[in-house]
C-alpha cells in the first residue's frame, strides 16, 4: 500500500540549489579520502578489500531496477529470518529492495540489548556515516551500528562496537561471510559518494507482520516491537526511510512538533506533534489490526517460545552447507563455525555432526542438557552407608534415641561382648530374640552384599549410656506404667534404614549359655511375681522405677515376634 504524497519527503534532495549540489560533492570527496586513508594496513592498490569495485552482476541489478550505483541505501536487518536487506532508491524517488543477504551468524535471543556483554545484537533505528565504516576490522570489513542510540541511553543500555561484519561469528553483531559484507561495505561506499550523508539501519526481530507478533505474543518485549512496528509500517507506507526522532523513552516516525519551539528529546515527555496527512491514520489501522489480533489469539495458535537456548541463528543455506559442504553459499566460511545451539565449534571442511545440526534447527535448546551432573558421593550411592542417619544428634526424643546408636559399624561383629558387662537373666538370652523376624526384608536380603552385615548396628543400636532402643522407650515414656497399645503399634511401625539386613539366621541355633560371664539360675517357662522379686522384671516400668539399666541383651528390631504384646515383654523360651 501506498500513501499519495509520500513519496516526496527525501525528493528535497532534488531540488537543492547549486550550493546544496557543491557541499554534497565535497561530502563525496571527503568521504573518498577517509575510506582511502584507513587503507593502510590492507596497502594502497585500489582493488584492496576496502576499495573492490561492485561485481557486474550486481551492477546489471542496480541498473535493471532502474537505481544507480551511487544512489541512497537503506538496511534492514531480521533476526529471526536470519536475513540483511539492501534497498536502494530508484529513478523515481521510491526504495526498491535490490537485494537479500542471509546472515551467516547473529547471537542472543529476539529482543533488544540491555547491557554490555549480554550477546545481544541490537533491535532499533540506527544511522551509519562514513566515520563508522571500518576497512580494517579484524573481522575482513564492519560498520559500526552506532549502539547505544538516544532512545537506548534514554533506558541506560550500554554496549559498544557492535556490528555488521564478516567472518560468519558473532558476539552480539550481525555476522556476514567476507564476501557478503564486502559487497554491503562497498554499496555504503557508493551512496556516500553519491552524496548521501549517512544511511539508516533498520533492525527488527522478525518481519513484523501481525501474524508474527500473534506469534509472539507472550514475549515480554510485545510492547517494544509494536512500537518498531510503526517505523516498519511508515516505511513501507512511504517506500522511503522513516524519520526517526524521540521523546517519551520511545520512538516516533515522521513527527513534528506543532510548537515549533518545542524540541523532541528522548528523556522528555513528548509534546504535542503531527504527522504528515493520511500517515497517522494508515499506521494506526495497521496498528489496531495487529492488536485485534493479538486479541482474539486463541489457545490453538501457537506461541513462539521466549526463549530459545540457541544463542541466535544461522541462515539455513549455511547450515545446508555444514551439514554438506559440497553445497554453494554465498561466500565462503572459516575453517571452524559455532553453529547455534551448540558450545563447540565445527569443522567447515566436512559434514558437521548430526547433533549440531539438529541442534541448529531445533525451536529449543535445553541451556542446561549439556550440563553434566556431578558424580555420586559413595555415601550416596544405591546401598552405601546411611551416614546421615548416623550423624543424626541425640535430641532426647524417641526418633532422636532410636537413631542414636547407628555410628559405623566395627569391623568385626561383637552383639555378645557388648552386652556382656549388663547383668541379664536367663529369662532374655541374647540369640534367641535377635532371630524373631525370619521372614523381614527379603527383598534386601538378595539385593544387599553378604557380606555387608548389620548385626554390629543392632548392638550398637540397643548398648551403651547414649541411648539404646529399650533406653529410648523408657526416656519416651518416663518410667509410666506399660504403654498403650496404640503406642507400641507406633513403635513397631517405625522403619528402619533400608541398608540394614536382617541378622543372620545362624545366630538363632547359638545356645543359651553363650554368656557364661552372667550367672543367672534356669529361666521359668512363666515369669511370676516370685520371680519379679529374685530378678528384674522384663517391664519397663520396673526398671525405670528402680534405676537399674534394663537387660542389655540384643532384643529384636521394632515389629519382631518376640513382644508378645503390646506393652509387655516376655523371655523366649
């Protein structure tokens, strides 16, 4: 679509007076000594890389879209396209896109660069004069893209020598092949000596149709690109390069203030401006058919993801070319390339590997996949030790007492010896309760080692003054009469560490007498209140009234046959 009277805001051009014609030849010959001038590490011939004439090809383009070689230019650049566009004014006054680029490397993410070092390359509106072109770039040719502009300091982003240049690598730049952006360089070359000052640089995220922006319609940076949308918009109105101003912390196209005295700076609120007639309307249709849009997006459209992972793109044809590099591009590659997705570099020299390139073209890339994980402590791992358990400090408590007593395990398995120097009648004898749970876990059982035995943590479990598990029940209960029911049910529900195997069975056929240091007379086959007087009785409410250690055989672990009841312990016969 074309507005009528557009076309005629860069013809003043034409219309400048001899004087006007003289300063632009001057512009012309000074720009010439400059370029010239900054030749002198690529030497003074003048088909240096600097000065190379543009190819025929491209000469028989400009000439059949009715442009000539040194007339103005104008870039605009799409990030998601991967794709650098050169217009050029024709014959009659209007642009015409002469040709399209693909961009070899861009990196970041779509949105603008806030601050030095993020990687991104540049959104916006930025112009480029003969000062910012750099025949002696390290990376073949640049220009420099005048970042931060006045609306980028007005939001106090920072960054610095961010370009356009060759060597297909970027680190927040648009990166050509050395051939592209000599061809680029030298149609920038042509329009200053054609008397163009300086020429503009339009940089987008995507092409911004509102199907795009619909696209992108949960990205926090909408806002900024509606509003780039209104300069892509005048410019395509008036096939010709936006003016580009600013007020407000943001920008605005083709305005002029109807005070003449009022001025638009970016860090001020914008006054009251017009736009030439017919303009404004023609953007804000554009503008309200876009929201509408953004609107009535429903669940089922798809959304483009906010991020990516990627660290910008790659024109397909060079991917195409890395896969297989028998395939032509335009220009040739470095021997190695970072393709996107990726955090090594590639061989241009024979196929790249497959999971770079899928890397490449995929909509997202894990930032954290290629990450790998740290390697498992042995404490940590499948049927190790549980050292946190054992670590655990005796707070008092039940769970705190009933732990207390799993330190590591000696080497060699004692449960007599440490109980030994506690008197124990012969109603408890040591192995015959460790054995009462002939059936648990057998599960660990197959899968645990042989000869990773628990029968010292069940010792140290139930011996000694830090609290045993008979301790831990009389400090739980504290010296009260038998426990309730429902309170030894919550005892024997209790797990216990998975890396704990059951006792061994051969310790059940161990006699009774195994502890001859203890003399004790025949066990009864019924305890009685005779007996209770001869020897402590098995409850713990005696033992705590009377202040004698409890029996420090090895009982059983919590849910074992040998309590009989609930709150009462019995010798086992």
């Amino acid at each position: 679509m074309k507005v009528p009277g557009f076309s005629n805001l860069l013809r003043g051009t034409r219309e400048r007076g001899s004087g006007a014609r003289w300063r632009a030849a001057l512009l012309a010959g000074c720009t010439a000594l400059v370029l010239a001038g900054c030749n002198g590490g690529g030497g003074s011939s003048p088909m240096s890389k600097a000065s190379k004439t543009l190819s025929p090809q491209t000469l028989a383009l400009i000439q059949q879209k009715d442009m000539t070689k040194s007339s103005p230019i104008v870039v605009r650049i799409f990030k998601e396209e991967s794709e650098l566009e050169v217009w050029k004014e024709t014959t009659s006054g209007e642009y015409a896109l002469l040709k399209t680029y693909p961009i070899c490397r861009w990196s970041g993410e779509l949105g603008p660069k806030v601050k030095e070092g993020d990687r991104q390359a540049p959104e916006g509106f930025y112009t480029i004069t003969p000062g910012q072109m750099n025949p002696n770039s390290s990376y073949y040719l640049a220009f420099d893209l005048g970042f931060p502009n006045a609306y980028d300091r007005a939001w106090g982003r920072s960054g610095s020598n961010l370009m356009v240049h060759g060597d297909c690598s970027s680190r927040g730049c648009y990166a050509m092949t050395d051939e592209q952006v000599q061809e680029i360089f030298a149609l920038g070359r042509e329009s200053f000596y054609g008397g163009q000052r300086s020429f503009q640089v339009q940089a987008y995220p995507f092409r911004m149709t509102s199907d795009n922006l619909v696209r992108h319609r949960n990205n926090p940076n909408l806002a900024f690109w509606k509003m780039l949308k209104e300069g892509s918009d005048v410019f395509e109105l008036t096939k010709a390069p936006p003016k580009v101003d600013y007020c407000g912390k943001r920008y605005v196209f083709n305005a002029t203030p109807t005070d003449p005295g009022r001025k638009l700076q970016a860090s001020a609120p914008c006054p009251d401006y017009t736009m030439p007639e017919g303009l404004a309307e023609a953007v804000a249709a554009r503008q309200k058919e876009a929201s509408t849009k953004i609107a009535s997006a429903g669940a089922l459209q798809p959304v483009a993801p906010v991020k990516t992972g990627k660290d910008g793109g790659m024109h397909k044809v060079f991917l195409a070319k890395l896969e297989n590099p028998e395939l032509s591009a335009p220009g040739s590659l470095p021997p190695v390339v970072k393709p996107p997705g990726s955090d090594y570099g590639v061989s241009t020299t024979e196929p790249a590997p497959a999971e770079s390139i899928a890397l490449a073209t995929a909509d997202t890339v894990s930032e954290t996949a290629s990450v790998p994980l740290p390697a498992p402590r042995p404490e940590d791992a499948p049927g190790g030790p549980r050292t946190a358990v054992a670590a655990a400090p005796s707070a008092g408590g039940f769970f705190d007492n009933l732990f207390s007593g799993l330190s590591p395990a000696p080497a060699t398995p004692a449960p007599v010896e440490t109980t030994s120097s506690v008197p124990a009648p012969t109603s408890a004898p040591t192995p015959t309760l460790a054995p009462a749970r002939p059936d648990a876990a057998p599960a660990d059982t197959e899968a645990k080692p042989a000869e990773r035995t628990a029968l010292p943590q069940v010792a140290s479990l139930d011996a000694g003054s830090n609290g045993g598990f008979l301790d831990s029940l009389k400090n739980w209960f504290g010296g009260s009469p038998p426990p309730a029911p429902a309170a030894a049910e919550a005892i024997a529900d209790v797990p216990m560490p998975p890396s704990r195997p059951p006792v061994p069975r051969q310790a059940s056929t161990r006699p009774a007498a195994a502890t001859p240091a203890v003399p004790s007379p025949p066990a009864p086959a019924t305890a009685t209140n005779a007996d209770a007087a001869v020897t402590p009785a098995l409850r713990p409410s005696v033992a705590a009234s009377g202040g004698e250690p409890l029996y420090g055989a090895v009982p059983t672990l919590p849910g074992a046959a040998g309590i009989v009841a609930p709150g009462s312990f019995s010798s086992v016969q």
